[in-house]
C-alpha cells in the first residue's frame, strides 16, 4: 500500500491515529504501531509477512550476541543480511551474467522482490555494525527491534534510520500537539509533491519518450529528473511527517540537490542516509582517502558499483552507479579550476551531468537507452509540431518543478515565519502565531484537498522507490 493511496489517507491512518492517541502507555502505543506497520505490508505482499518477521528475529537474536570489538560476533548477521538480500535481488542476475537462466529465458527463480528489502536490511546491518563498534547496546527486547525495522511511516523507502538515532524514542517520547501539527503539515507538503508533481512530470516524461526526436529526448530526460526527484523527496517528506507525528525524529533525506555547484555536493543532498550509509559502512572501513591515491579510487569504485546495485540488479544501475565513480573520481582532480567558475556555470556543469545520470537510471533496457542518448546528440530529426505541442501543454508543469525545486519555496517560508513568529518565545503565544498556525493548516488542507481530487480521478503511479 502507498501513502499516496485514498485507502491509506482515509481509513488506514486515521484508525491507526486514533487507535494510537488513545490507548494509554509506551508499550502499548508501540504494539498498536506494530500491528499497523505489519498490516501495512501485509495489504502489499502478505507472502513476505512471515520473511519479515523472520528475519527480524534472526537479526534481534543475534544483535544480543554481538561484543563490542569482537570482529568475530559481527560478520555472521552481516553476511546473512546481505546473503538474503542477494538471493532475491541479485541472484538471477549474476547468474544470468554466466548465461545461467530458467526454461524461459528468464531468472532461474521466479521470485517476486520483497517490498523494502533494500531500506530494512541496511538498517539492519547498520545495527549490527553500530553494535560492535560500541555505539548502542543491543535491544532491550524483540518488540523493541521489530519496531525499529518495521515501523511503517519509513520501512518502504526509507530514510534508511540508524537505531542509534532513536532508540531512545522507542521507548520514551511524546507526540506534543506542536509536532504532530507540524508533522501532519510536512506529511501533506511530501504528499504533493508525489501526487501533484512527480506524478505529472512522469506522464510528461512518458509523452516525450515517445516523440523520435532529439528535442523529446532531452525534454523526457528534463521531466525524468524532476519527477524523480519529487517522486522520492516527497516519499520522504511523508515518512518524517508521519515520524514526527508519532513522536520520532527520522533524518532528513534531502536538501534541495538541484541547487548543488558539483556532483560531491549533489550527493551531499540526494538520498542523504544511503550517502552516509555507504560513507560509514563501506568507504571508511575500506580506507577511504587514508591509504593514499590509488586505494582511494578503488575505494570509490567500489562504493559506486554498490550504489548503483543497489538501486536494481541490471546493467543500467551498475553503469549509473560507475559513471558518477568516473565523474567524482575526475572532479577530485579538478575541483581547483572549478572552484574559480561563476556559481551559475558550475550549477549548470552540474545538472547537465546529473542529467545524463538520469537518462542512464530510467532506461532498463540498455538498446534503448543508446537510442535516447545517440537522438540527444544528433541522431535523426531534432524538432517536430508534436513536441511543440507536448512542450507547450507542459510549460506550466516545467515551471513548477524548477521553482518546486530550487531555493524559492524555503526562503519563503523562511520569510513568512520570520515576519509572523520568529524571534518570540515559545511560550508567548501572540495573535501573530496564531495566524501563522492558521495559514499552515489552511495550506495543509488545500493540498489535501488537491491531492484528493487528483486520486479521485486515477490512481497514483506506484512509489518508484518501493520497489528497490
């Protein structure tokens, strides 16, 4: 089930809300989190229920096992996180790569990818490896730990959550009425942005991509990258509005990455927690910049071609993952001589190359995706009526998604609370604040409003995000 579903929006968060707010205690309100967050992925792919719940076990079983320093104690649940993600995510691909495939033609194991399995079995593994390295005990019990991996506002797409950052409010936290307002807002600004944006710029994409010409190539690549990014900032939003209105702090998973001057900085604000999950658990341990040139490329490589696995087993992610190795890897060497470029030039080298990284994630099949880079840079016609057309019906969504994606919509709230309630106290509540509170609410409904609207008419495209 999506969040972006009138299912989830009007029947399943509301129940699990009340049900939530009203039985009494910590332990209790954990249960009833529990239970939605089993239901949730149950109304997904109940067959993976019981994989769910065993793996969880597993990993609590032999979290209690683990000792601070003892290298020993922690390669067994590692090995097995990644041995099971293998199996139903790369498996047939690396077997298909020594010509190994079914009767069909096809995977030599017909197994449907379990939902999430990338985002929970990282955080698993992150709870190991913080284990041994003394940063938290292991979990006080199982209800704690199931909670931990399931809890269902982040167990689909993330952010990918350290149990470090909150096990403290597993067990003691409070939904104050300023968070859970706060969170209901930022849960209906991510819910926009997937229905009302990402959703649009996708059937625009897919418009352009059928138009044989270089202009619709460029132009599907252009809405490939906006509603990618509006797609799962807007996922994320979601996840840490709904985490703030059951008392959770979830980190933040981007920070406006199209406004970025070079590729280190774009991946300083995409996708923040698989950036410092990868920086922490694969890069430092393997010796990061430490041993010199040469081991810090291979450092890079490695990290990169993990990266990109880890979006899909086929060859399109594995080639994204290495062309961002190949760029930062030439930008380490020419970070000096851009550095004196004018910020809109270094802000343009960027998004081009962004861009094409793009053009390479959204192609599967790798024929088509030379097709659309060969029209990019000259292949047959440039130009057609129809794209035109296309363009002119688009306009509107395209400037949308560039000011959606800029600096704009932060320096104006940033603007709008300065005016109205910065530079009070808290506890002075003044008419100011109250007409601030108000605008928010009205801002939040509207959007809701809109989204409704927009879910009425057709379904939303499913969360690309999920499925990795």
């Amino acid at each position: 089930m999506e969040f972006s579903n009138l299912y989830f929006l009007y029947i399943f968060l509301p129940l699990t809300l009340a049900v939530y707010f009203i039985i009494p205690g910590m332990k209790r309100k954990n249960i009833t989190l529990i239970a939605a967050s089993l239901l949730f992925y149950s109304m997904g792919q109940p067959y993976y229920l019981l994989l769910l719940l065993a793996t969880a076990y597993v990993n609590y079983w032999l979290g209690d096992r683990i000792y601070p320093g003892d290298r020993k104690t922690v390669i067994l649940p590692v090995v097995l996180n990644i041995a099971v993600l293998g199996l139903f995510k790369y498996l047939n691909f690396f077997l298909g790569i020594f010509g190994i495939t079914g009767a069909d033609g096809g995977g030599v194991l017909n197994l449907v990818l379990p939902i999430g399995i990338s985002f929970y079995t990282f955080q698993m593994i992150a709870y190991h490896v913080d284990a041994y390295k003394g940063k938290h005990d292991p979990a006080p019990s199982f209800l704690n730990f199931l909670l931990y991996v399931c809890m269902f506002p982040k167990m689909l797409m993330g952010p990918i959550v350290r149990y470090n950052d909150i096990k403290d409010q597993l067990e003691h936290r409070r939904s104050a009425p300023r968070a859970v307002f706060e969170g209901a807002v930022r849960f209906c600004v991510g819910l926009a942005k997937k229905v009302l944006i990402a959703d649009y710029a996708f059937l625009a994409f897919s418009e352009f991509e059928n138009q044989p010409y270089g202009a619709a190539a460029w132009l599907s690549a252009l809405m490939f990258m906006f509603y990618i990014y509006f797609e799962f900032s807007g996922c994320s939003d979601m996840a840490i509005g709904l985490g703030k209105i059951f008392g959770f702090r979830y980190p933040e998973n981007f920070d406006l990455p199209y406004t970025s001057k070079s590729i280190t900085e774009f991946w300083r604000r995409w996708h923040m927690t698989l950036g410092s999950f990868f920086r922490d658990y694969v890069y430092i341990p393997l010796g990061g910049n430490r041993k010199g040139k040469a081991r810090q490329i291979l450092n890079l490589f490695i990290v990169w071609a993990l990266t990109g696995l880890w979006h899909g087993a086929d060859w399109n992610y594995l080639i994204w993952g290495l062309y961002f190795f190949v760029l930062l890897a030439v930008e380490k060497q020419l970070m000096p001589k851009l550095e004196k470029l004018p910020y809109a030039a270094r802000l343009l080298i960027t998004m081009f190359f962004v861009l094409i990284g793009w053009v390479i994630f959204s192609h599967e099949s790798l024929p088509a995706l030379g097709n659309s880079l060969a029209m990019m840079f000259g292949k047959g016609g440039f130009w057609s009526a129809s794209v035109g057309v296309i363009l002119r019906n688009s306009l509107p969504l395209i400037a949308i998604c560039v000011i959606g994606s800029s600096v704009l919509p932060r320096w104006f709230s940033f603007i709008w609370g300065g005016i109205l309630v910065r530079g009070r106290k808290e506890s002075q509540f003044s008419a100011s604040q109250l007409v601030y509170a108000i605008s928010l609410f009205a801002f939040a409904v509207l959007l809701l409003y809109l989204c409704t609207a927009s879910l009425v008419g057709a379904a939303s495209k499913p969360s690309l995000y999920a499925s990795f």
